[in-house]
C-alpha cells in the first residue's frame, strides 16, 4: 500500500498518538514475563504485530480486542486480534481489508466497531465469528483530496460519533445497527481528535487540534458550549477521561502545551494544569481512585493519586507507550507500547501489548 508523505504525517500526528509505516508481520512472540523494574513486577508483555492501535474489553465472552493497522507498504489491510486478557495469548484474528485504528464496542460485546482512518471510513465486526458485518466510508475530503481521517470511534444508545481529522473538522453521527449516516456535527473547529460522553451532564465532549473543548447535547447535536481552556495559548487537546463522582474532566496534550488538564465538566472552569510533561492516553480508575497517563516521548506511564495529583508509580515502557484500557474491575491496565518510525517510514520492530496487575 502506498503512502503520501502528507496521509502519513497526518496519522502520526493524529491517529491516536502516532503512527509509522512498517515492515511485513514477523511471526508472533509468546507472552513473556516483562523485565523487573523499580517499583513494580506484576507486568507481562507480548511483541504482537506491527501497527497496534487501541484496545477494548469484551466482558461479555472473556477477551480484549486489539485493532491493528498492519504494515503500511507491504501489507494490505489490518489484523483485529482477540486476546487472552490473563495471558494475552491469541484466542482469534480477523484479517480485515482496510486498516484499523480506533476502537469501541455496543454494551451487549456483540459488535466491535472500528475506524479505518486512511479510508474515512467504519468497520463493524461481529464478535461471534469475526465476520465483517457491514462498513460506512464518510465522503469528506481535505484540500489535497484525501478523506478525513476518521479518528476517535463512540458507541451511546445505539449510534455511533465519529471524530472525523479535518479543516474545518466534522463529527459523524452513525446508527450503529444499520450503519447509515444519521447527521454531521459541523463547525467543529480544526481536527476532532478524542471524543468523551459523560453520564454526569449526559453530554458529548470533543476534543480539537485549535485546543478547544466542544460541549454537544446528543438530544439535538448542536454545539452548545465551546471551551479553550488555555485561552490563546497554542493547545492540540486529544484525549479525556472523567471522574463522575467529582465532575472533574481529564484532557490530555503531548505536543504544543505538554500538559494535563483538570476542568470543571460542568463549567469548564480549569481547576488545575497538571505538569505532568506530554502526556497521551488518559484513564480514570474510579475503583482505586487513580489516574494513569502515557507519555510518549518518554517512554513513561504515570500513575497518580487522582485526589491529591501526586506521583504513585511510574513504569519505563520505552519506547512510546500509547493507548490505554482499563479493565472493568479496576484491576488490570492494558497499555500498547509503538516502535520509533524510521526515515523511510518503516519501525523497527513490532509494537507490544501491556499488562500490569495493578
């Protein structure tokens, strides 16, 4: 498959913490015990393929989904791998002609649904047998003629939103059994890149590359708010995560204000600018009162007191830990850990999956 330099550049910006072109798939390591660190041992860890992106948990029939973009010159496609969540051996592939990023499922675990965001488009795939089930490619296109990258994925009462990459972006919102385009959340600003629903306000929030927060009632799909938490500073705001009990939003940015942010998801009042350094991925664990960020440009993922903001633990996950799943009983951390590109695009090897027993 080949790459424009600027389809590239883009989904290594955007595409949920980065991505590289890579080598043909190598065949799969064992899950081996990860190597002692300071503070913690309980970590096991898989080299699994190349281009792994995000991950979720099937409670349902016992196992965690891992989207897959493949290579990026020799492969066509991508891989969606089922895994064991104890062991993280394979329990089941699904070789998917289009590449695979973002990911989310409906509440019964019956659909995964995934973006393919070099072709704009969505994958629903049928958990029982890993069939595809159906696929909706979106008819935007940017200024060089390239489909909006569909980034962040979000399943809520039966559809789906969508963050589409582009100037000015676009949210999509989809009827997840049929998969046909309902309406367009337009007007939203430059690059939608993470997507949040919060039960404490039952609004959606989406997050943009002007470093803007955008408030949307899922009743009407208006934008009823726009927050720039950081005023004119210059912001790429990309994922969030919340604490209902306290209404306090998390907002992630790793590469103009480096930092983490702590809003009022109510008012978008900045409670507090966490210096936290770049920060990623962002995930609150509500049953041990923890917050847990990744920081890819060093290596690193935070624990930290979610009340207090201190420092609980670090682990070195060297070399750019990205995405992050927490398990539903708030006891394992799930983390996929990319490989550096090279100059031609290509990584130097495969890219890891994470599990710590926390």
């Amino acid at each position: 498959m080949t790459m424009k330099p600027c389809a590239l550049a883009l989904l290594a910006a955007f595409a949920l913490g980065g991505c590289a072109a890579q080598k043909p798939a190598q065949p799969q390591a064992a899950a081996v015990p990860a190597a002692q660190t300071a503070q913690k041992t309980d970590l096991l860890q898989r080299e699994l393929a190349y281009g792994v992106y995000e991950l979720v948990e099937n409670p349902h029939n016992h196992a965690i989904y891992v989207a897959t973009a493949q290579s990026f010159k020799e492969a066509q496609g991508g891989v969606i791998y089922k895994l064991d969540p104890k062991t993280l051996n394979t329990l089941g592939e699904s070789h998917t002609d289009l590449k695979n990023f973002g990911a989310a499922q409906d509440a019964e675990g019956k659909t995964l649904f995934v973006t393919n965001s070099l072709d704009g488009g969505i994958t629903a795939i049928d958990t029982a047998n890993g069939k595809v089930k159906g696929r909706l490619l979106f008819s935007e296109r940017n200024e060089k003629g390239f489909p909006y990258g569909a980034r962040e994925i979000l399943w809520r009462d039966g559809l789906l939103y969508v963050g589409g990459v582009g100037d000015p972006a676009v949210i999509w919102v989809v009827d997840a059994e049929t998969l046909k385009l309902k309406t367009r959340i337009k007007n939203a600003g430059k690059w939608v890149t993470g997507l949040h629903f919060s039960p404490t306000t039952n609004r959606l929030y989406a997050a943009n590359g002007g470093g803007e927060i955008l408030v949307i009632n899922p009743r009407t799909n208006r934008i009823e708010k726009r927050w720039k938490p950081l005023g004119e500073k210059e912001a790429l705001l990309l994922n969030m995560a919340e604490d209902p009990a306290t209404g306090r939003l998390f907002v992630t940015d790793n590469s103009k204000a480096k930092t983490t942010l702590v809003l009022d998801i109510r008012t978008g009042h900045l409670i507090k600018q966490l210096d936290t350094g770049d920060s990623l991925a962002v995930k609150f664990n509500a049953k041990r009162n923890e917050l847990y960020l990744t920081q890819r440009e060093s290596g690193k993922l935070l624990s930290l007191d979610a009340t207090t903001y201190a420092l609980k633990q670090s682990w070195d996950l060297k070399p750019n830990p990205n995405s992050l799943l927490v398990s539903a009983d708030g006891q394992t951390l799930y983390v996929t850990v990319k490989q550096p590109f090279n100059k031609d695009h290509s990584t130097k090897g495969l890219d890891r999956i994470v599990r710590i027993s926390l």
